[in-house]
C-alpha cells in the first residue's frame, strides 16, 4: 500500500469484526450513475377530470337535503329534494300528451276496422294514422325533457299529492361533497351550483415550471412527489406540460397525476417534486455518507487490510446519494460508505492524544 500521510494520524486500525460492530460498511469505489435531480415546488389540487358540480336543471325550493359538507357519496344517492313548479308543468303536459296518444290510437284501431270492412272511405283511415303519428312525436318529445333532466321512467310516471313537483337531485360521480350551496327552505334556480363532488381516488400535483427548466420536464416522465408536512412520498408521471408563460407569474403549468387510495394526498398541501435532468456515467464515484471533512478538506476512508486511511478527495457531481471521485480515490479501492464519522472520531482521539 501506499501511504499519503507520513505520520499514523491519518490512519486508523480497525480489523473487519469491530468495523463491524462500529456499523461501518465497506464497499469498492468504482463506476456510477450520476443524475441531475430538478426540484420543482407544487400543490396538490383536485383532479379536474374527477370532479363534479352539481346543478338542479329546474327552478324549485329545497324542501330536503340529505347529503353535507365531507360526506362520502355515491353515484345516484340522493342529495337534494326540491319542489318544482316547472317539473309539475311537464308532468301535466307528459299526462296530456298521453291521453291524447291513447284517443288518436283508439280512432285509429276504429277507422282502420271500419275501412277494411269497406265501411268508411280510406281517407278517414290515413288521418287517423296521421294523428296518431303526430300525437306520438308530442308525448316522446315530453317524456324526452323529463328524461334529460335525470328522472328515472317510474319518476315520470309517477303522480300523487306529491308526485307532479317532487323532484330528485342525485350524484353524478362517486366521491366526497367539498362544496354545498343551498338550505331547506330556499329557492333555487335552475342553473345554480348546489354541490360540488371531488372523487379523491387520484390528485393532481399541480407544478409551476420557470423557462429555464421547462427543457427538463417532459411529457410521461417519471418523477417522485414528497410532502415534508406529511413524510410522504409517492411516485407518479407528468401527465400535462402547458405551452404558455404566464403573464404575470413568468412562469407554465405542469400536472402529475397521483393515485390516492388512503386519501392522504389533500388538495392544498405544498409538495416538492423531484425530477430526473440528465444522467451521466463516472469512472469514479462513492457513496455520499462515505465523504468527511478533515484537515479543512474532503475524505474518504479507504480499507487497506486492517487499516482505514483518510484520502484526500477532489470531488464532482453529485446526485445526493453518489458522488463522483475526480482524484485521490482509484476504481477499485474498498472504501468505508456508511458510519465513517466513527473513524473520523477515532482519528481526532488519537489526534488529541498524541497533542498531550
């Protein structure tokens, strides 16, 4: 071996079984891959495409409400119910159009007996076709509006004291109601937002990317989300890279879609998402928690035989894991790459003894 101090100082004797015991692992320097790791801040927020706002399609009072903020919903449970006039006029206008289907088929099954019985002219037979025809398009088109606005056949059928103004308002989308805008008692219109739903089973991390990085964040590329507040950390992809700068922020919009299934990802919660720039292979490289201060420079503690040496090191890039060995480390040198602080301890002992 070949020593770079003259002086036993930077050398300690430590044989494989208290290397051992101290915690100390040794591994071989040698090639690695260094990556360039962009951090960019962002926020967790809804995912858009899973949320859903809810609104009556028809002018009425709340006479019911059944769902509240937080509550867990799911698609086609009842949120609201709501008296309306309107409903009432196209259930009115549903029972007219029926009766009127039901005596234009009746006249019909008559004239078509009495024509093929050569009783009546054939005339008299095709009109009454024609009304039926028409008074069919009349009740469809009816029942066709109450059908849009989400009620079920048995609902538009359906009559009674109540029966004609009841109207049901049901979730669109399994998930969770974030937002709630009415009260028993008040009127409602038509185009208002009475509820918001979120379907919490995927959010968005919603990233600000400035033009110097834009270059580094690519469509599908896989990235790793931390939450410092929560000491979590999941992977996902970028899903949505924006092609405008903002005019005020200077700043794109990128997302990256995050599954959710213990609902632990809360929109709102500031998240830091780590990205891969560039990776590039080095001859040399050891592990981080290998490099110490020592006689104001770097070190690495490498093994020769029973003893570890302090090594002066020149330094490179760096990933936060792996660091590259510019000089003062050759490929192949067992090294000390967990605990080195031991040693480093160990040499200020001796140090101090050997001061005394």
């Amino acid at each position: 071996y070949q020593w770079d101090y003259e002086q036993s100082e930077g050398r300690v004797r430590m044989d494989e079984e208290k290397a051992k015991i101290a915690g100390i692992e040794v591994r071989t320097a040698g090639p690695a891959k260094i990556r360039s790791i962009l951090q960019i801040q962002g926020e967790i927020q809804f995912n858009q495409d899973r949320l859903a706002h809810v609104v009556p399609r028809l002018a009425g009072v709340v006479i019911r409400v059944a769902k509240n903020l937080g509550d867990q919903v799911k698609k086609g449970e009842l949120l609201a119910v709501l008296e309306s006039q309107a409903l009432a006029d196209l259930k009115s206008e549903h029972l007219a159009t029926q009766t009127r289907l039901e005596l234009a088929r009746g006249t019909f099954e008559r004239e078509k007996r009495l024509w093929e019985e050569k009783i009546s002219a054939q005339q008299d037979y095709l009109a009454s076709r024609q009304a039926v025809v028409e008074a069919e398009i009349a009740h469809r088109n009816v029942e066709e509006k109450l059908l849009a606005l989400g009620l079920t056949h048995q609902a538009v059928m359906r009559s009674g004291s109540d029966g004609l103004t009841r109207y049901e308002v049901r979730a669109p989308i399994d998930g969770v109601v974030t937002e709630k805008h009415l009260a028993t008692g008040e009127a409602v219109k038509e185009d208002a937002s009475i509820f918001t739903i979120a379907d919490l089973s995927t959010v968005w991390a919603e990233l600000t990317i400035y033009p110097k990085d834009l270059n580094s964040v690519k469509l599908g590329q896989k990235v790793t989300v931390r939450a410092s507040a929560l000491n979590a950390e999941a992977e996902g992809r970028v899903a949505y890279v924006g092609s405008l700068i903002g005019e005020q922020t200077r700043s794109a919009k990128a997302r990256v879609t995050l599954p959710n299934p213990e609902r632990s990802w809360r929109p709102g919660l500031f998240v830091t998402v780590e990205l891969v720039q560039d990776e590039t292979e080095v001859p040399v490289a050891v592990s981080v928690d290998a490099i110490q201060t020592y006689r104001d420079g770097k070190v690495v503690f490498g093994r020769f035989g029973d003893v570890f040496e302090a090594r002066p090191v020149e330094l490179g890039r760096s990933d936060g894991k792996t660091v590259e060995v510019l000089s003062g480390l050759a490929p192949g040198t067992p090294y000390a790459a967990t605990n080195s602080f031991v040693l480093k301890a160990d040499l200020g002992k001796a140090g101090a003894s050997h001061d005394h």
